[in-house]
C-alpha cells in the first residue's frame, strides 16, 4: 500500500470512487478535475502494490491555516483493511506540512465507521447541522461537524 498525491489524470477514478461513496449526489470526472487542479485543494489517494489507479481518495480544500475535508471514499472492496485511516493519517500530516493547524468536516449523523475513525485520529464534535444531508428517499439528514487541532 503506498500514499501519493492526485493529479488531473485520476478524474476519473476520484468520480468513480466517490460515486460508491454511498452519496446523494456524485460527481462527474470534470468537477473533479477542477478540484484536482485547484491549488488550493490537496488530495491523496491510497493505491494497493503496483496499481495505477486509487483504491480511495481523501480530498481537502485548504484557506490560510484552515482545511476543510470534502470527501474521503475506500473503495467497497477494500473497506475494513484500515486503509481509510492510513490514507487521513498521511493526509493529515500533509495538510500540517502545508501550514493547517485546524481541520474541519462534517459526517452524517449515525455514519458510526466514519465517526470512529474520525475520533480515533482526535477529531471532535463542534456542532450539528439539521437536513443539511439529502438523502435518496427525499428525506434530510443532520450532519455532525468535527473540528481537529493539528498544532
């Protein structure tokens, strides 16, 4: 298992992967594009051996010494191995090379995978957004907003 950097060339399989994300809304390979080329978005994927193509993404849009995470997806086949906390830990220490010393993200409430790894890696719960997530049966979730401290 190794962790790099994304570049435009995994559009893609960011839009792919993100798709199996389990989502209300996906996104399509040139909005990811976009963000893969934004200089203020940095995205790591996690790749299995010698695999030319992302078994997850986690990607960060970063403002001043603050990092918001818009996404973070393994893809269903590789869930339960800790890839997703490998792939946020190097994330993270990324971001702290880059000057963050605050991480912020939102997960929906009853998300109890995300939500344990978030708080095994020191994220906590600073708020609550009620119907912020639409769901598939037209239905709205709350999501819970988490705040990491990486200084």
């Amino acid at each position: 298992m190794r962790t790099e950097r994304l570049a435009a060339r995994h559009a893609r399989d960011v839009a792919a992967l993100h798709g199996e994300g389990g989502f209300a809304r996906g996104w399509e390979p040139g909005e990811c594009a976009a963000m893969l080329a934004d200089a203020a978005v940095v995205t790591d994927g996690v790749f299995m051996g010698s695999a030319a193509r992302p078994a997850g993404f986690v990607m960060s849009r970063q403002a001043a010494d603050e990092a918001e995470i818009l996404s973070i997806v393994v893809a269903p086949a590789q869930r339960g191995h800790r890839l997703g906390a490998s792939l946020l830990s190097a994330h993270l220490s990324r971001l702290a090379g880059h000057g963050v010393t605050q991480v912020f993200l939102e997960v929906e409430d009853g998300n109890v995978a995300a939500e344990r790894l978030y708080r095994h890696l020191g994220f906590r719960e600073v708020g609550r957004r009620k119907g912020y997530y639409p769901k598939s049966d037209g239905s709205r979730a709350t999501a819970v907003a988490m705040r990491l401290d990486l200084a």
